[in-house]
C-alpha cells in the first residue's frame, strides 16, 4: 500500500492516516499477537503507534506498562526504531500518577526503559491535572525535550482553558510547545471535542489524534440488536444501540459503506480523519485480521454529500 503522510501539526513529523492503538497489547493481545499486528501494520505502510504508561493496568495481575514492554521487544527485534512514531503518555501509571514535574521526569525514564529507546517521539499529558499549575508542567516537558528523551510534546483530556494556557506560557517563555492533541471523538462522540476544544486545535496549528475513533468497536458495525458480541468492551460499545442517534448512525454508515464496498469501520474512520484539525484516528487491533477494515481509511475518500450525510445523522 503506498499512502500520503499527514503532517502531524508543527512537529515536522509525518505519520500514516491511521494510528494503531497499543491498548489491547498485554491485555486482549498478548505478544505473539501483538507481535503479528504491529507487523502487518508496519507492512502495509503504517508508521504512527499509540500507547500509554498505564496500559494495561486495569487487567487483574498486569501493573501499568504492558503495552510500551511489548512494543518495546518488537522495536528491540525488528530493529525499526527510526522508522516508526512512538506516541505515549504520562499521568495514569499507578506508580506514577499526577503530572508533578517530579512524576512526569521519573514517568518519562520509566517508559524509555520499558520501551528500550533513548527517546519518546510524541509524548502526552494523559489526563490534566489542574491542580498542578501549567507553568510546572510545561516546564518538566521542556525538560524533557532540551535532554533529548522527548522530541515532541502534546495533550490529551484536557480543557480548552488549559490548553491554551499551557499554549500561551510555552510562547511567552520561548518552550516546547503542544503540537498534537488527543480527544475522545467520533461519530457519536462529537460534543466534547467540536466546538471551543476543535476551534482552539484550528487556530493553534495543533494536530488531533482522535481515541475511540471507532466507539469501543459500536462504529465497526458488529453490534446490532438481538446481537451478542464476546468482547471486554462489548457493554460499553452496544449503549449506541440504544439511542436514537447511534441507530442513525449505524444506517447512515451502512449505506455509505456499501455504496464504497468497504467495511462499515472503514467508512466510520474516513468521516473522522476528513474533519478539520484530524490527523490520523486511533483503533486497535487485537488479531491481523482485524486490520484491514483499519487501514481502509488510508485509501477511502468520502464525497462531500456522504460526509455531510453522515454529520447531519450524528447530530
């Protein structure tokens, strides 16, 4: 598959229109498995992985940072460090909670060495912490960035007011500077994000990188009614089913879909890397085969009257 790289805000950086989510590595997937997606990923052009410190300490006998070993082994036996994104994130690791400029700096050496690298290319707030001013969390990321450990900077959960904040005092100090944001959006989810959060990203020149992208795997089409799907996240995907909203979702998808012969995944991630400010959505993938409805957005363009089709059925 030869694709176009999207630039990932001011950073310089060119990534493949699909992140690959590392949520399910250590957990869903184990290292075989894991193993096999991040190489049919990587195969089919992919270059961009997002994970997190604290994936997947939610799994009974796991402790935070399953997912960065992993993904650290496969970049220590392929030998392909140069040639992928590593996005992670700080703040959730249960050794390593708040955004102290303390915690961020001992985070940071903690993933680095879970990962076997000498540098995090993207490297996130996880959730803000607003009791911790921005001044002290900039400040611990310049750091960070100045020492070679981090190339980049960027923020996920946090508010308008903060960000620009955060924004505001890396210009007037001369700091590193957020280029990437990562908010909960897609084709259900579009209340937290659109608006003041997007318009800020637009201005800014901050690059969004979408999680849940896919609504736990209800935008993949698999939930219908009278429907049970065996997965971990099946609950919280099959609570659409139960709106109005979500039902015109999954029949706006259906028909869009089919008029492409995609899957409606495909179709779901093409809706949402068109929208302003979005660089590359994030899904995961537990086994190979569930990624090429993934990659399809790489390739699918959607008309401008299927994308407001889709739009004006989320509303």
């Amino acid at each position: 598959m030869t694709v176009s790289l999207r630039k990932l805000g001011s950073s310089g950086l060119e990534v493949f229109p699909l992140a690959l989510g590392g949520n399910v590595f250590g957990w869903t997937a184990d290292e075989t498995e894991s193993f096999a997606v991040l190489d049919a990923y990587t195969a089919a052009g992919g270059n961009f992985i997002d994970t997190a410190d604290a994936y997947s300490a939610w799994v009974e006998g796991n402790v935070g940072g399953e997912s960065e070993t992993i993904i650290g082994n496969w970049l220590k036996a392929r030998g392909n460090r140069s040639d992928v994104v590593i996005a992670t994130k700080v703040s959730q690791h249960p050794d390593f909670q708040g955004l102290t400029a303390a915690n961020i700096k001992a985070a940071a050496d903690a993933s680095l060495r879970r990962l076997g690298t000498d540098y995090i290319d993207l490297y996130y707030t996880h959730f803000d912490k607003p009791e911790v001013p921005v001044e002290e969390i900039i400040g611990a990321l310049d750091d960070l960035v100045k020492a070679g450990k981090v190339r980049h900077i960027a923020a996920s959960n946090i508010s308008a007011e903060r960000l620009q904040a955060s924004l505001d005092f890396s210009d007037r100090e001369g700091l590193a500077r957020y280029v990437a944001l990562q908010p909960h959006y897609n084709l259900v989810s579009r209340d937290t994000y659109e608006g003041e959060l997007q318009n800020l990203a637009e201005r800014e020149g901050l690059a969004a990188v979408p999680y849940y992208a896919l609504a736990s795997g209800f935008l993949t089409g698999k939930y219908r009614a009278g429907t049970t799907v065996g997965s971990p996240r099946a609950q919280g995907a099959a609570k659409h089913l139960e709106t109005e909203r979500g039902r015109r979702v999954l029949s706006a998808l259906d028909e869009v879909a089919h008029s492409h012969e995609v899957p409606v995944a495909t179709a779901a991630l093409a809706w949402l890397a068109a929208q302003p400010t979005v660089t590359a959505p994030i899904a995961s993938a537990r086994t190979v085969d569930q990624l090429p409805a993934l990659l399809g957005v790489a390739e699918l363009t959607l008309t401008d009257e299927e994308l407001t089709r889709l739009t004006e059925a989320s509303a």
